[in-house]
C-alpha cells in the first residue's frame, strides 16, 4: 500500500522497506469450474498450481499470503520461491516523503485543494503502478519504478498532433520532464480531442505544453527542473547538424516517421555507439529502393500530411508503453527495430531489424 509519510515543494525522497511477503495487487488465486484445479495469476494470464507442496496445504497458505500473514519457514519456503519467480510476489514497500514548503502550508485556503490532489495522486500512481508490477524484478508493486519516472527527461522534435498527444500521455503516466523543443501555433490539424481541442487553435505550443503539464501530470505540484535530455523522440527526419549533437552526446533516440494519414512507423530506437544508427537506417532504405527517412522529411515540413486522430492517438499510447519500458528497464522492444502500423492492418504491424551498415560512417568508430 503506498504511503505519503508528509506532503517538499517538487521534491521527492523515495524511501523502501523489507515487508513480510503478500502477493502483488490483481492476483487471484481460485479454483476452475471444470477441471477444479488451483490457478492463481489475472483473469487473461495465470498459472496451475498443485494442491500441496510437501506438508504445505496451497490454497489456505494463498489466503495467508493474499492479507501478508504468512509465516515464512521452511514449509513455505518453495511456495515463496515460485510466486517469486513467477513475479506475482511483493516483498518490499516503498513510502513518499512529498512535504509543502513553509509558505505553501500557511495558505490555508488551499488546504482543501491539496487534499484533493493528494488522494487523486494517491490513487492515480497506484493505477500505473500495477500496471507494471508484474515486471521481472519489482517487489514494491511498481511504485519506485514510477517514481523514477520524475527524473527521466524527455525530449520531443517535431509537431503536429501526435508530438501533443503523446506529451499529454507522458505527463499522465508520471513523466514531467518532457518539452517539445520547437515552439509554435496550435492548427486546426493539430485538434485530437482531449488534449487539443478547437479552442487551442492559435495558442503558441509552450503555451499548451504548460496547460498540458498542469492539467495532466501525475503529481500535486509538477516539476519543471529541466535536465539533459534522458531520450530523444524525434517525429521525422532531425537536421544533420542535430543529430551530430546527439550522437556525440550519446542521447538515445526513438524515432517517429509518416508520410500519408493512414500509415506511421514507430522506430528503430538507436542507442549511439551501439547497433545501427539513424544513417544506417537511411542507407538501407536508399539500397532497396524505398524513399528515406531524409526525403520523406521534406513532406513534414512543407505541413502536407497529418496521420488520423485514431492513429495519432494509438501511436502515442505505443510509443509511451515503450518510453515507459526504456525508463523502468533500460531495455526496448524497438532497439533497432521498427514497427509500421497502418489503418488497414493496425493489428498486424510490419516489423523491420536494423544492422549496421558497412557503408554508414559509424561502422569505422
């Protein structure tokens, strides 16, 4: 269960603690109607498990579990091994320190604003908590995974509907350092509903950003600490000039390309110095006969084409669950991989792996 211990201003101490062993939020141990066998696991994916282990009766020591009653011993020890495995064990408990400084605990009008805030905050981390508590390694139910988030910065090159969208998202998933660096108007093909609306049409974009960052963001009092850049999401083709910057600062980069409404390609993510770089993919395209990333650019900034709300919207859900995965794990799904998605197969994305080219000049480093 997560606690705030108290509630300083955009400051955070993540504090975590050994507790006694309790299985993670959403798992449910039962007995299935046709076969009366012992699963345990969510609705969608589960596991069988025996009905004794040793001198150990499973099902009663599950509802010890599911309260953290249960003694750990050595009867219990092979049970506990398994879930673990399994990563449908907590063992650990992590606790917030988030404090208002001197000034903002005077103000007692806004007391009752602040309590409100808190228990939305409260409840909203624990949603996107157990979403990933399942995750191999997490013990604390995901709660100091999320926190982490705050610290993560992020980078968005380009506009249009899906840089807004997606920044909406990763303001709401616990990510606040995000800015998209290029400041501009609000169009009417920018309008996505929820997040841009026909109202914002003509609003500068740092504008929307910080009503974005108000409206959306994870925590009470957001955070605006800007930092180097943790990730690169660049919608497009970035200069050369750029994408020298970051290559020679080491930034990863995750990349975002369409050039019709109805198609959008997600990726590769590019970790500089390792696998194929952003040229490499642009070499490649060039040799088998498709038009580059750099030739579509020219397309994006000339403001031809913008992808559907519908497509917009689910690619920015991707590329979150996917900023999200490189934040928590370091890892990516899209590490020199790119996915193309389309409003005709959306369910059967076309997956390309990118190699290092020979040709491509940071094959020699």
């Amino acid at each position: 269960m997560l606690q705030i211990a108290s509630l300083i201003n955009s400051e955070l101490e993540i504090l975590t603690s050994k507790t006694p062993p309790k299985l993670k939020s959403g798992i449910r141990f039962w007995r299935s109607g046709a076969t009366g066998q012992l699963q345990i696991g969510s609705r969608f994916s589960n596991f069988l498990l025996p009905d004794q282990i040793g001198s150990l009766e499973i099902e009663p020591a599950l509802r010890l579990l599911a309260s953290g009653e249960l003694a750990e011993g050595f009867e219990t020890k092979n049970l506990l091994s398994i879930l673990e495995e399994l990563s449908l064990l907590d063992q650990e408990e992590t606790e917030i320190n988030y404090e208002y400084g001197e000034e903002e605990n005077r103000n007692i009008a806004a007391s009752n604003n602040r309590s409100v805030a808190q228990d939305s905050f409260l409840t909203r981390i624990e949603i996107e908590a157990d979403g990933i508590t399942r995750t191999p390694k997490v013990k604390d139910g995901g709660i100091r995974k999320v926190l982490e988030r705050r610290e993560f910065a992020i980078q968005i090159h380009g506009s249009g509907r899906i840089a807004f969208a997606l920044l909406g998202t990763l303001f709401a998933t616990g990510f606040e350092l995000c800015e998209i660096t290029k400041d501009f108007e609000v169009r009417g093909r920018d309008v996505i509903g929820g997040c841009v609306t026909k109202k914002d049409i003509g609003r500068a974009a740092r504008l929307k950003m910080a009503e974005l960052l108000l409206e959306s963001s994870l925590y009470p009092e957001p955070s605006r600490l800007l930092k180097r850049a943790n990730l690169i999401i660049s919608i497009g083709s970035p200069p050369a000039e750029v994408l020298q910057e970051w290559n020679r600062e080491r930034i990863p980069q995750l990349y975002i390309d369409f050039d019709n409404s109805g198609e959008i390609r997600i990726g590769p993510y590019i970790e500089p110095g390792f696998g194929a770089c952003f040229n490499c993919v642009n070499i490649a395209e060039n040799e088998s006969g498709r038009p580059s990333i750099n030739a579509l650019h020219g397309s994006h900034s000339n403001d031809d084409f913008e992808v559907t709300a519908a497509l917009a919207t689910f690619s920015a859900g991707i590329v979150s669950l996917e900023v999200a995965r490189i934040a928590d794990t370091g890892k990516s799904d899209l590490l020199n991989k790119s996915t193309l998605y389309s409003t005709l197969n959306y369910l059967e994305p076309q997956i390309t792996a990118w190699e290092r080219h020979p040709r491509c000049g940071c094959n020699w480093l």
